[in-house]
C-alpha cells in the first residue's frame, strides 16, 4: 500500500505557511513504513528538532482505479479516520531553502499515524464533516471538509491521472490552519464529529 498526502488544501493553511493557494491539488506520498496503527507510540526522530502534527481527514481507498471520474470516485473510498501527517518542519524549511523535494521531512518512518477506520455511510456528506486533535486535553486543532480547496472526489480524480490507486491505499486529505509543534511525552488524541477514533502518544 500507499500513502498520498494533500498539500495545501484549506487556503488559511497555506496563508499560515506563507505559501500560495494551488490551482490544482499538490500532492507527495509516504511509504508503507510511516504508517503507526491501533494507537502505537510515535518515537521522536533524532534527526529532527521541529516534529509538527498537522491533523487530516483520511480516506481508505477500496478499489483499484485509474483516470477516475469525479462523478465515480465516492465509490473508491468506503471508509474514513483522523490521522497525523507528521513533518519535520526543520528539515522541510532547509529543503525548501535549497529548492529539494521535502521526501525526508515527511516519509519517515512513524510520520502517518492513523485512527480507527470508521464506514462512510455513518456520515451524511463527507464534505461537512469536523474533525479536531487534542494535546494533553487541549484542543489544538480544528477544521471542516466544507473549508477544502480540492474535495476528496476532486483529490481523486486528479491524483488517479497520475498513479493508479490501489485498494487499501490512504489519502491524508490536507490540513486546516492551527499546525504546532509536538514533544516527547504528549498523548495526542483525534476526533470526527466529537467521537475519538485516534490516539497516539509521543515517545
Ligand atoms: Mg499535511
């Protein structure tokens, strides 16, 4: 399996990232190794200073598709979840700085922890949806699909243009504003719709 992840998707995301709204989605992949399941502790990486959550929708993709079309792709994901696209902030602002891809500050190993999968049809439209992570007890992050640049069916017809999707693979769909800083010792927990479906702590 794979993992796609979304960039950019919720324009007061890319404004905190000082970064322009796409025309059309960015997307990059992590391999199977970032994946942390069933509430696994995230180790803290030595090579990075600056581990940042940035909290998003996942979509489970459960059959095999190329050049979907938009009208069809809801059929492709039956199920969602909360998840964390863990990122090196340190070490994507250096890539950055000298114009390399940002593979290092995203796909390492434990950067895609993700919660319980949930079925679609318990949720009414998948672009209402509210999700939102907890730091020891705090809320530090919330969002609404409805504030997507690209909605997950659009996400899949542009994505499946250039990479096949493959049943089981992920797509983190992108994050709202409110990214931060984690350390060691914290228990992050998510949430969609109030329900807890994610948990992972910082070790
Ligand atoms: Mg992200």
């Amino acid at each position: 399996m794979k993992i796609i992840c979304i960039g950019r998707n919720y324009s007061e995301h890319a404004r905190e990232m000082k970064a322009e709204t796409p025309a059309e989605p960015v997307f990059f992949m992590k391999p199977e190794t970032a994946q942390i399941k069933n509430g696994a502790p995230f180790f803290y990486p030595a090579f990075a200073k600056e581990i940042h959550y940035e909290t998003e929708i996942v979509l489970r993709i459960c059959k095999n598709g190329k050049n979907i079309e938009r009208r069809f792709a809801n059929t492709y994901y039956n199920e969602i979840t909360v998840g964390i696209d863990f990122t090196a902030r340190d070490l994507q602002a250096q890539c950055k700085a000298k114009g390399l891809p940002w593979e290092m500050a995203k796909a390492f190993d434990g950067s895609a922890p993700i919660g319980e999968m949930v079925g679609m049809e318990k949720y009414k439209n998948i672009q209402e949806i509210s999700f939102r992570l907890d730091i020891n007890g705090k809320t530090v992050q919330q969002g609404n699909t409805k504030d997507m640049i690209f909605t997950c069916d659009a996400i899949i017809e542009y994505v499946s243009k250039f990479v096949t999707l493959k049943m089981g693979d992920l797509i983190f769909t992108g994050t709202p504003a409110g990214v931060g800083p984690v350390k060691i010792g914290d228990k992050l927990e998510g949430f969609i719709e109030g329900e807890k479906l994610f948990e992972c702590s910082v070790k």
